[in-house]
C-alpha cells in the first residue's frame, strides 16, 4: 500500500493533463489541505485512511467554507480515493462512505449590492478596478470573465460584447447600452 502524500500526489500528475486548469486547482488544494490535515499521518499508508478520518476533515473545512465548497472537496477526495481502490492500493473507499453536507435553508443568500456599496467600492478601487467593477454591473459577469476581456470581443457595429464563459463554457452576447 502507497502512503497517502505519495499516492495521491501520483494522482494528482495522472489527472494533470486530463482536466481544465481550474480543476487542476481544485484537486491541488484540496490534496494539500487533506495531506496537512492528517499531518504526519499523511506519510503512512493508505489502508490507515478512515471515513472517520475523511468526516473529521469534512467537518474542518465546514467551519470556514460554504457546504458547496465542503461538498466538492469531499467529491474530489471520493475520485482520488476510488482511483486507490481500482489500483489495488486499498480494499474499499472511505471516502465514499462520508456522506455530503446538506446546506441549512436560507443559511445562505445572494444580493446585488446597495447603491451606497457600488458607491464605496467605487471610491476605493483605482484605476482598471473601476472599469472592472462598472463593467460587473452593467452586464453581470463574473470578474474573471470581465479580466479576460479583449477588445475583439467588442461589436460596435451591432453594439454587442460577445465571449464563452470560463466557468461554464457559455457563450454570451450581451447588448452594449
């Protein structure tokens, strides 16, 4: 049985080149994050992994982040762990034994900002940010779209912003006002 750091490490470069970036970013973290979690037990073997393990790590990530971001830590742990199990690594997955955070209803809620809000972020922000902010509100896009932007993007033609989406592939196009 592979230790914990190395075999998913390992995993880690077999996965490198069969996903997006951002995914990369997302297994990375959460593989380091676990691995010092467990601390010194992260150079033991596998087989000593415990759902009771894998659930108290849940929960320590439960504290700071919203149940979406515990429960997509926990899938990615899943896929590293199942991949350990088709290698002949470990006899089950504990992993897949934890089950998933249920978000409390009405724990969490998303608003637009107040016009005092837009008014402070505005006065604090410099330069670029201030385009950046105003172009987030005129059209409602994330900022990482917004950052990628390019001036070919720009239709003054039809007055259209025409670009995909990083996150979910999408293609908008967005009238100019």
């Amino acid at each position: 049985s592979a230790a914990v750091r190395a075999h998913l490490e390992q995993w880690l470069k077999a996965k490198a080149g069969a996903v997006s970036e951002s995914t990369k970013v997302a297994y990375e973290s959460t593989v380091r994050d676990f691995c010092e979690f467990l601390a010194e037990r992260a150079d033991l073997q596998m087989l000593y992994v415990t759902k009771a393990d894998i659930a108290a790590f849940r929960d320590s990530v439960a504290a700071g982040r919203s149940p979406a971001t515990v429960n997509g830590r926990l899938k990615i742990l899943r896929v590293a762990f199942q991949q350990a199990w088709r290698d002949g690594v470990i006899e089950d997955n504990p992993a897949a034994k934890v089950p998933l955070m249920k978000a409390a209803l009405g724990a969490t809620s998303r608003r637009a900002f107040t016009v005092t809000e837009l008014k402070s972020l505005l006065a604090a922000a410099n330069g670029e940010w201030k385009g950046a902010i105003l172009f987030g509100v005129y059209t409602g896009q994330r900022l990482g779209d917004i950052a990628r932007l390019r001036w070919d993007h720009i239709d003054l033609a039809t007055d259209t912003l025409a670009f995909t989406t990083q996150k979910t592939h999408r293609r908008q196009v967005l009238p100019i006002a």
